[in-house]
C-alpha cells in the first residue's frame, strides 16, 4: 500500500520549524524550510536565489563603476582646469621676470649714461679752471685772486651743476624707491602663485584619496557579497542534502517494509486455506495497526 507523507501544515508563515522540516501555507500557497537561522520562504520573491543575489551584485557594481568613472572625469576636468590656471600664472609670473629684468637694466643702462654725461661735465669744467689758471699768471696776483675770478666768472656754470646734482639725486632715489615697491610686489604675487599651487597639490591629493577609499569600499562590498553567496548557497545545499537522506530513508523503510510484506505472502501461500486465510487476516490487520501508526509518525501535524 503506497504511504503518503504529509508535511506540517498550517495558515500564514510558521513561527518556527525544526532544522529541514517542511511547512506549507495553505492560505498563501507558499512552502518554508527551518535553517539554523530560522524559517526561510522557498516561494515567491522573497527566496534568496543566486541569481538575484548575482544581479544585485552586478548592478551594486555598475553603480561603483559608474561612480568611479564621474569622479575620475571630475579629477581630470579639474587636474585641466589648475594646469591650464598654472600656465598662465606662470607666463604672467615669467613676463613679469621679464619686465622687471628690463626695467632694471634700462635704469642701470641710464644710470651708465647720466655717470658718462656727468664725467664728461666735470671733465669740462676741470679743463676750463686750468684754462683760467693757465691764463690768470698777469692778472692774479695770488690763489685767492684766482679763486675769486673762477667763482665770478663760473657761478652760473656751478648753478646748473649743482642742479643737476639734485636732481639726478632725486630721480635715482624716486628709482630706488620704484624698484622696491615693484619687489615687494612680485612678491607678493609669488607668495599669491605657491599659495595656489599648495591649494591644488591638497585637493589634487584629497581626490585622489576619494578613489582610493571608494575602489576598497567597492572591494569589500564585493567580496561581503561573494562570501554571503557562498553562505547562502552552502546553507541551501546542506538543507537540500538533508531532506533528500530524510526521504531516501523513507524510501528505503518502505521498501523494505513491503520486500517483508511479500515475503510473508509467499509463504502463507504454501500453506493450507484455513491457516492462510487465519494468517492473512492477522496480516491485515497488523498491517493495519502500523498503517495507522506509520501515518501518524508521517503526518507533520499542523503549525
């Protein structure tokens, strides 16, 4: 007689079931399994295959890749924008050099030529003053004479001279005074240029970081996902191989139960009518009681 093997039943989600016992919601339509966990739902969407699993990987992935690749666009679009912005500083930086260093030598190349005019000027008056001195030798009777004569006759010349002087003092001061307003301007616009450069090196440096620490996110993530794959499958096949040895074992239990049931027919068929007619009902009805009880034992019972 063939045995049916009913699973526990009930309505609604069980509370709990034993490590690889069945249950079945009869309301619901839907088939749970006890884990070490708990209860998990082999139905519906709410079963953990590995394909989706796999799919939420592949698009946790597509996401991190995508991630990646913007914020490396962003590093480069900005890595572009400081190159482009140090370039020009320093073509600015550069010509500035180059304004200064010809400013500094037309001063100098005027400097060199108001010192000619100037030599040549004393020289002039140096050759007149020993012209008087060479023609004073009947008119003077003594230095002071002289000197007296030089200063009637040259006063004028001296105050152009001395003018002169003045002025060439005042101009070459007011230069001075030019030169270190432009130094000290340079450099502060220098100071202005490594400041900046500073600032770039650091958020050059800080995105860099970004990648680093989201390329290991990226790599722990798939790696807790691949290990709760391997979890979960590893759960699911050691559940699977423990209801198939259950029902093997039924199997096996049956089988064996009805190689004895037919052993004993064959004998009872060997003997007399009355004994085997006495010996099949006593069959029939042991075999009866342990229907009744195999179905019990069988019968998950309700949750």
């Amino acid at each position: 007689m063939p045995q049916i093997i009913k699973v526990k039943r009930g309505t609604g989600t069980p509370v709990s079931l034993q490590l690889a016992e069945l249950g079945f919601d009869k309301l619901n339509k839907k088939l749970f399994i006890g884990t070490e966990e708990g209860v998990f739902d082999l139905s519906g969407e709410s079963y953990a295959k590995k394909t989706f699993v796999d799919s939420a990987v592949a698009a946790e992935a597509a996401l991190r890749t995508t991630g990646d690749s913007n914020l490396s666009t962003s590093l480069n679009n900005e890595i572009s924008r400081a190159t482009a912005a140090e370039g020009v500083i320093a073509a600015g930086l550069a010509q500035e050099l180059l304004d200064r260093a010809a400013a500094v030598s037309a001063e100098a190349s005027a400097r060199v030529s108001g010192d000619n005019a100037l030599d040549a000027k004393i020289t002039t008056e140096k050759n007149r003053v020993d012209a008087i001195l060479s023609a004073a030798g009947a008119n003077a009777d003594s230095f002071a004479e002289i000197v007296t004569l030089i200063n009637s006759v040259d006063s004028t010349n001296d105050t152009a001279f001395a003018g002169y002087v003045t002025s060439n003092n005042a101009a070459l001061a007011q230069e001075v005074s030019d030169r270190e307003a432009g130094d000290d301007a340079l450099d502060l616009r220098v100071d202005g240029v490594v400041s900046a450069a500073t600032a770039l090196t650091t958020r050059v440096s800080a995105a860099e970081q970004d990648i680093i620490d989201n390329a290991t996110a990226i790599s722990t993530e798939a790696s807790n996902r691949a290990s709760a794959i391997t979890s979960e499958a590893s759960a699911r096949s050691a559940a699977d191989t423990t209801l198939q040895g259950n029902i093997d074992s039924e199997a096996s239990t049956r089988a064996t139960a009805d190689t004895s049931l037919s052993n004993r027919i064959t004998a009872l068929e060997g003997a007399s009518a009355d004994s085997r007619l006495d010996a099949v009902e006593a069959d029939v009805a042991d075999h009866e009681t342990r229907i009744s009880a195999l179905e019990t034992t069988i019968d998950g019972g309700v949750y």
